[in-house]
C-alpha cells in the first residue's frame, strides 16, 4: 500500500479537447474533486428525500444519511480513476504536458485500445484496498464500486472480463490511482465502506455519478476553471462546492416548490372538484396512512372524468408522504403529450411554477413551437469518446421552456416535472446505454400513466417491468384508464408489489378488483388495498352517467353497396350538420387513407372550402407535416373543446388521434368499427362536456342543434351480417378482436350503453381473459391467431426487458444484449420501423426548395459549416413519419437527403420525397409499386 504522503503527479490530465490547447489539459484530480463536489449537491438540493433515504437503505445505512452522502460522492470522485492508464496516450496535447515518470511507459501502454471505464472497472479492487474497503463475497461492496466506475458512460460492463495488465501501467501507475483516490477519499471526511451495497441501489447511484460529471464536465464550465486553477487541492473542492449550485441552477434541475391552490384556481376549472377527484383528495391520505415505500393507484373513470386532474390532486397526496419531487406524466403517443404538455404548463404556472424545470419529452419534442431556436443550442459536454406561434398564442408559456442544458440527448426526464410519451421511460427498462440515468430520473418523481389501456402486450410487459423497479425504489405510481381490462391492471399492480418485496407465490393468491368508476389504492410496503368509498363511487356514477345510443350500421367499403356503401352512409349521418341545422359530427377511420378519401367525398358533397379557408369540413392524421398537423389539431381542439366558441358547423375527419387525450366534444360520434375499449374511447369525444355546460351555461349560450337529443355513437361495421374485414385495414386491428365487438354491439340491450355502469362489463366481454373460445367456433382461426400474436408480443418483450430489480446479480444484467446496443436498436414499440420524410419540391430551373411555390431554398452547409439550428428545426417540422418498408426498392436511393445533411445527427437520417414541378404543380413521385405526394389538403398520399 502506499503511503499517504507520497506526491500525487497533477500532470495526469482528466480533460483536454474543446479546452484551450495554449494551456496544460485539465488535471484529472481536480476533474474527479469537481464529480464529488458535484455529486454531494446533488444529494443536498436535486435527490428527492426518497431517493435519500432508498440509497441509504440499500447500503446498509438507514438512517445514516451523512454517510451515504459520503459515499455517493467517493463514487463520484472516482469515476475516471481508469484514465492513470493507457487512456494518457490518446491525445497528443495531453502527451506533451505528462510527468517523465509517467512516460516511461508510453510505448508498453498505448499498445492496446481499452475504454477508461473498462480500465477503471479492473483497477477499483486495489483502489479500494488502499482506501480502506475490504473484499466482501457476500456484501459485494467493492464489487459494485468497480461496476459504478464501469458504468459511468452509461453502459455496464461484464467483471470478468479482464483487459491487458499493461495498459495500467506499471507500480507508478498504480501509485497514482492510489494517490488520486486517497485525495478524494479524504475531502469527503475518509468515509469507510458501506454494510452493503445492494444492486438496485448501485444502479441509483451510477445515474448520480453520470449526472455529476456531465453537469462538472461543460465546456464553459472547464475553460473558466482551466484559466484559474486553486493553488491547493482542498481550495480547489471548496470552490467545486461553491460552483454546484449555480451549475444546477443553470440546468434547471434545482426543485421548485409549488404554492398549493385551490382545486379550481390550480386547474383553471369553473366549479367545484368532481365526486372522483374530491374522493382522492379527502380518503386517500387516509388510506396512504403512514406508508413508508411508496404505493400504486388505480384511477378508473369514463373519458372525460376529469382522470388528469384526478391525477395530479393524488400526486400531491403522494409526493408530500413518500417524498418525491415533482412528476412524471406520459402518455401514448406525441400528439396526446403535445396537448398535455399545454395543460401542465398552465397548472405549474397558475401555482408559482414558473421557474420550475418542465420538459416534453418525446423524439421530436423539440419541434414544438414551446420551445424557440435559442433553446435548441444545448451546452457542449467534453467527453472522450422558434418563433412560429401566432402572435399572442401561448405568450404566457414562454417562460416555461426549460433550460438549454435540459435540451441534450437523454435528459429531458431529469427535469422536475416531464410530460412526454412512455416509451421515453420504457427505455430505463431496456438494455440501453443510459438506462441507469432514466432510472435516476424517474425514481425521484411521482410516476403517472394516463391511458393505461392503450398499450400492446409488448407495451405491458415493459411497464410491467418498469412498475417492479419504481417498486423496489418506493416511487408512487399513478395509472389511469377509461377501459382496462382487470386482468391487465392486476399484473401491473403485483408486478410493482413483487418490485417491492413481496414473493411471486403470495401474490399469485390475491386479485386486485378497481371499482369502475373509482380508484384502488394499494400500498408498497403491506399490500394492503383501500377503495374509493361506495358512497362517493355511486355519486361519481349518478354525476356522470349517460345513456350513449348505438347505431350499427352494416356497411360495404369500395364503390358497392348502394344505400350501404359507406360513404353514402357517413354522408346520410352527416347531412343534419352539413345542410340542416348544423352542429358538429366527429368521424373516425380506421386508416389515413380512409380518412383521406372520406374528407375528399364529404368535401365534394357539402364544402368546397379547404381547411385553410375555413371550410366546414376539416381532416386530422398523422401524414401531415408537423407544422401542419400542430396546427391542425390546434384548430380542431379549439372548435370542440369545453370553452368554445363553437362553429356553427363542423365536420372533422380524423384516424386514432381523436381517441386519447384530447379534450373534445361532439354532437355525434361516426366510427370505423374498431376493437370495443377504443371505440369507447371514440365515444368519451360524444357530449363529453354536457354535464358541465349543463350546469354552467353552453359556450356563447348556444345549445346542441334540435337534432342532436342525446349522445350517438354509430359504428359502420363490415362484419355485420356476414361480411369480412377490408383489405386496406391490414393487421390494424386483430380480426377476432373485431369479430367479438362487433357480436357485443348486436347483443346491446335497446342500442344503449350505460356510461359507466355497463363499461367495465363490456372491456370485459371483449378484452378480458376469461374463456371466449369453443373449438367448434367458426371464428376459431380468428383467436389462434389473436392469442399466438399476444403470447409472441410478451414473450419477446420478457426476452428484452431487463432482469427485476431484485434478481440482478450483477450489473452488466442491465445491458446484456451482444454489441453496442443503444436507442437505435431496440425498441419500445413492434411493429414497422419508420423513418422521417421530407417533401422537397424541384423547380422547373432545377432549384430544389421546402414550397411549392419555389421561395424557400432547401437549406445547406458549405464544407466544413453545420446547418443553422434554425434551419435544422424549420426541415424537421416539415417531415412526416411513414413506415420504412414504403421506401424500400430500387428508387430507395434517390430519396437521400442533400450531401451537406450526410453528418448531421438529425438530417443525415432522414429520406426526401424529391417532387418534381410542373406548371406551378408539384407531380406525384413513383417509390416502388406506389406513388406519394405530399397533398396540402390531404396531406401525404399515397396511391
């Protein structure tokens, strides 16, 4: 062992590119005193006190927090301990200003090319050693200290494997790793080694040490520190301490606490809290109690109960016991998190929350007009490896757009309050580089799922698994659903409960009934379950209930069928609104190109106007640019949303966008027939504010048209009386899933659904695991194939999903996928692979240009330049998601982007739809056996 006063050698450098190369690189200590220093305040101000006090717990310290907070920082501060290897050599600048003792051996260690993480994972036993830590088999202490300094860029690493002795250099070496550790561990007060150092609990801690070090490793940050270096080791961790906070604050993950309002002042509700949401918040501190790790809750109510709000009054009831911080609020799709990020916004704001770190948090979050161009630019990391808003609209969420350092790849989620899809969670449960970040990032909030029902079986598996980490970490989660199936929601509850310690085989003996509508709530440590009271359940039911009539229409797609054709169908149903007394008809397809031609036809028939021209008939997919389709769902929201002003007439054409989370309310509901939950879903957007406005007063004081005299749904089925699936839905939906609903409508007590009482039963019916199949059931081909499929879908996400918390043996366990896996290769979602695509537009004189009309030139670099921020968000709010198989073929490489795009992390991905010209016209291009053009009306086409 060394000993203590031996010189530690500060020629050792930590951080030299992006630096200024007229200086010596950056000392490795003082980069590994500025990670501890950091890593202490992220304990004192970022970590929630559940965070605190989970970490301890798995150490072995519970109630010890000072010592807990020691080792987090020793953690930190030796997370780079590998760089005293091989890794000096890799740069020249960092070469020249070395020691002539560590030189020596440059030729023996520069030989092989090892990871300093990989290095510092084989050098942390003998570290340790020398600090004090003792080899523990059992406690696994100095085990997974070395797998945290592994893990630091993000990806564990296997202890076996072993790498080349001599890339660690020789005994100068290994006195300079001591020396560097010791000079760490004693600024902290020489903490000795933990009782434990269980596996969940290092995985906690790793997302701690890549935080500090990313928010200490800035490039500003460094310059300033490089030019003014502290005579002392210890003067240098006093100002690393002193610099933490500003550090945090400039990244906008300092926690704001929320002045507390009353119900309807927080939300910006007219009137009082609904039976469902005053029950949370008078019973459910009650049942909450004095829980200690947290607990689930299940909030079932038809769309439109107000579950969001319900949400958020139970996130304070939650966060305030269990200590959490802010939450995390997802969804299943971008557009549903677009319109929820709005809504959160203006909560925050209506509590004092503006200063408070809020993120949307999904790929192209940062195509949404929240967010200008100078908040794009996000703080360089030295490693070593817009305007758009209509003037006036949303001036007030200006001040909400998070801190340019929330902006970078990965970290959106760290930010105190994130709304954003669930994938973007998902991912902390997949075998991905930084999954150990997302885990740190959602276990210090409240956790909330909306639209629980809306996810595959794959989707269900991975939250599944995510419940049983948020369970061993003691995060309280909150899922919400109109229509989900008890089988689903009983094992996400025991999957959380199995995360908090309780045994497979107890569990497997108990059930988890929801009331519907109401809310269980079911708590981590004891599993004991608590109800909404029956009382305020049935005054919830009275409240709200409404008797939906429903229509089945047999229908036959194409150009046959006569008066059952479809079209003329949707046009007889629409005609009141169109040509009679007006009002507003929501009409759902099941497919873009279904709601293309229905748009199409309805606009022939009635309105010639276009969309732009404030025609009466309006289209809403998911093939419209982004610009556009923000736009677009923007004026739908407006038209038919519980505010108004209502249009006198309006006929929207839309696909599954209108099924979730989008507050709107039509007069009449006309759908596609699709699996029964969704088709409730479509029917929630049917009179979905007359309650209110009933008591409150209808927007401008204008009522439902005489013809509208209650709430309709009519379902256009095709399999009514014999008939078969459309060709041109494909595998949208499963064919059995569709054959049940459509036998469950026929069987419908006078047309009517009761809503809520008759929900629950039909989710059931239909959805549910109980016995639907006899095999002499003609649709028997039908259920295999619907079983076969659910059964592949699980079985594949078990297989990529990573271990439950409490069965990692190791952490390499998080990333056991061969090969450097990352985002781009595993996925949240089966299905197609999509691509983004760009409709350009090529001049009659060759220029190629963003517009038809030939005036915005498709923006480019010169050699050496990168494209503006503000040009690389003007090009990508242009693009249009469409399934990557549509582009294969031989003209896959004429859609490639321009040549200057090729390097740059977003462009170079992108495939353009080169439309030529002609006569002010922009012609259809041939991709395959297809064509495609980009329609302004209609949006992409594909024919």
């Amino acid at each position: 062992m060394m000993r203590r006063q031996d010189a530690l050698d500060e020629s050792a450098w930590g951080k030299s590119r992006g630096l200024d190369p007229e200086r010596p690189p950056y000392p490795l200590v003082r980069h590994l005193l500025d990670a501890a220093a950091m890593a202490l305040h992220l304990w004192d101000v970022y970590l929630s006190e559940n965070q605190r006090a989970r970490i301890a717990e798995g150490m072995g310290l519970g109630g010890e927090l000072e010592r807990a907070r020691a080792l987090v920082g020793l953690c930190a501060g030796l997370h780079d301990i590998g760089k005293l290897s091989g890794f000096q050599f890799c740069s020249r600048h960092g070469v020249q200003h070395l020691s002539a003792e560590l030189r020596a051996d440059s030729e023996m260690m520069s030989a092989d090319r090892v990871g300093h993480d990989v290095a510092g994972m084989a050098a942390a036993a003998d570290v340790l050693k020398a600090l004090g830590f003792k080899e523990d088999e059992e406690q696994k202490v100095t085990q997974r200290v070395a797998e945290i300094i592994g893990g630091h860029h993000g990806r564990f690493h296997q202890a076996e494997n072993s790498i080349n002795s001599a890339f660690l250099g020789g005994e100068a070496w290994s006195r300079q790793r001591v020396a560097h550790a010791v000079a760490v561990h004693e600024v902290l007060g020489s903490p000795v080694a933990p009782e434990s150092f269980k596996a969940p609990t290092a995985v906690l801690v790793t997302g701690v040490v890549i935080l500090a070090d990313w928010l200490v490793s800035q490039e500003t940050y460094l310059r300033r520190r490089q030019r003014e270096l502290e005579p002392s080791l210890a003067g240098h961790f006093r100002r690393s301490q002193a610099d933490a906070a500003q550090l945090l604050r400039d990244a906008g993950l300092v926690p704001v606490p929320l002045e507390r309002k009353e119900f309807a002042e927080a939300y910006g509700i007219i009137g009082e809290p609904n039976p469902l949401q005053q029950s949370v918040m008078d019973e459910l501190p009650a049942a909450v109690g004095a829980g200690r790790r947290g607990g689930i809750l299940l909030v079932t109510a038809a769309p439109g109960d107000g579950k969001s709000e319900t949400a958020l009054e139970a996130e304070r009831v939650l966060s305030q016991r269990f200590g959490t911080r802010g939450y995390a609020f997802l969804l299943p799709t971008m557009a549903t998190s677009d319109q929820m990020h709005g809504r959160v916004t203006k909560t925050l704001l209506n509590q004092s929350g503006q200063d408070a770190g809020l993120t949307l948090v999904h790929s192209m979050a940062w195509l949404n007009s929240a967010y200008a161009d100078e908040d794009l630019a996000s703080e360089a990391v030295v490693t070593c490896d817009g305007d758009e808003a209509v003037a006036g609209h949303r001036r007030r969420e200006a001040d909400m757009r998070p801190q340019r350092w929330l902006r970078g790849a990965k970290r959106p989620l760290l930010a105190q309050f994130a709304v954003g899809t669930v994938d973007q969670a998902l991912m902390a449960v997949l075998p991905v580089r930084h999954n150990a970040l997302r885990l740190l990032a959602l276990s210090g909030k409240t956790f909330i799922v909306d639209e629980a029902h809306a996810y595959d079986p794959y989707m269900q598996v991975l939250l599944g698994r995510l419940l049983n980490w948020l369970g061993a970490y003691g995060v309280p989660v909150v899922l919400l659903s109109a229509t989900l199936p008890a089988s689903v929601s009983d094992r996400l509850v025991k999957e959380y409960l199995r995360g908090a310690g309780h045994s497979a085989k107890a569990l497997r003996k108990r059930v988890f009934p929801a009331p519907y509508p109401g809310w269980l709530y079911v708590d981590g440590e004891s599993g004991r379950c608590t109800q909404m009271s029956e009382a305020q359940r049935q005054e919830q039911a009275r409240t709200r209930r409404m008797r939906l009539g429903v229509t089945v229409e047999p229908v036959v797609h194409g150009s046959q069928g006569g008066a059952r054709n479809r079209m003329a169908v949707i046009e007889r149903l629409v005609q009141p609104v169109a040509e009679g007394d007006g009002g507003t008809a929501l009409v759902v397809c099941n497919t873009v190109g279904d709601a293309q031609e229905t748009y199409r036809r309805l606009c022939g028939k009635f309105d010639r106007r276009s969309h732009a021209e404030g025609g009466s008939v309006q289209l809403l997919h998911a093939r419209f640019p982004g610009d556009v389709r923000e736009e677009r769902t923007r004026d739908v929201t407006d038209g038919l949303g519980r505010r108004g002003p209502r249009p006198r007439r309006r006929i929207v054409v839309a696909t599954q966008v209108v099924e979730q989370s989008l507050d709107l309310d039509a007069d009449i509901v006309i759908s596609d027939l699709a699996p029964l939950s969704l088709l409730l879903q479509r029917a929630g957007r049917c009179w979905r504010h007359e309650n209110h406005w009933a008591r409150y007063g209808y927007p401008e004081g204008s009522g439902r048209p005489a013809w509208a005299d209650g709430p309709r749904l009519v379902v256009l089925d095709p399999m009514a009386g014999g008939g078969t699936v459309p060709v041109q839905w494909g595998e949208v939906y499963s064919e059995f899933l569709l054959g049940a609903t459509s036998r469950q409508l026929a069987e419908l007590e006078d047309g009517t659904i009761s809503v809520p009482d008759d929900v629950q039963a039909l989710v059931e019916a239909v959805h549910g695991d109980g016995e639907q199949f006899r095999w002499d059931n003609p649709e028997g081909k039908a259920w295999v194939a619907h079983k076969g499929k659910e059964t592949a879908e699980r079985s594949m996400a078990g297989l990529r999903a990573i271990v439950r918390a409490r069965l990692v043996a190791q952490l390499a366990n998080l990333h056991s996928l061969e090969g450097e896996e990352d985002e781009w290769e595993l996925s949240t979602r089966l299905g197609a692979d999509s691509v983004r695509l760009l409709c350009a537009y090529v001049q009659e004189d060759g220029r190629v240009t963003l517009d038809p009309e030939g005036e915005e030139p498709l923006p480019s670099a010169s050699e050496g330049d990168r494209v503006p921020t503000a040009a690389v968000r003007k090009v990508m709010r242009r693009t249009i998601p469409v399934r990557a198989d549509w582009l294969h073929g031989p003209d896959g490489d004429s859609m490639s982007p321009p040549g200057s795009w090729t390097e740059h992390p977003m462009l170079g991905d992108l495939r353009v739809l080169y439309q030529p010209v002609q006569a002010g016209t922009a012609q259809a291009v041939r991709v395959g056996d297809k064509t495609l053009r980009l329609d302004e009306n209609l949006g992409l086409v594909r024919g």
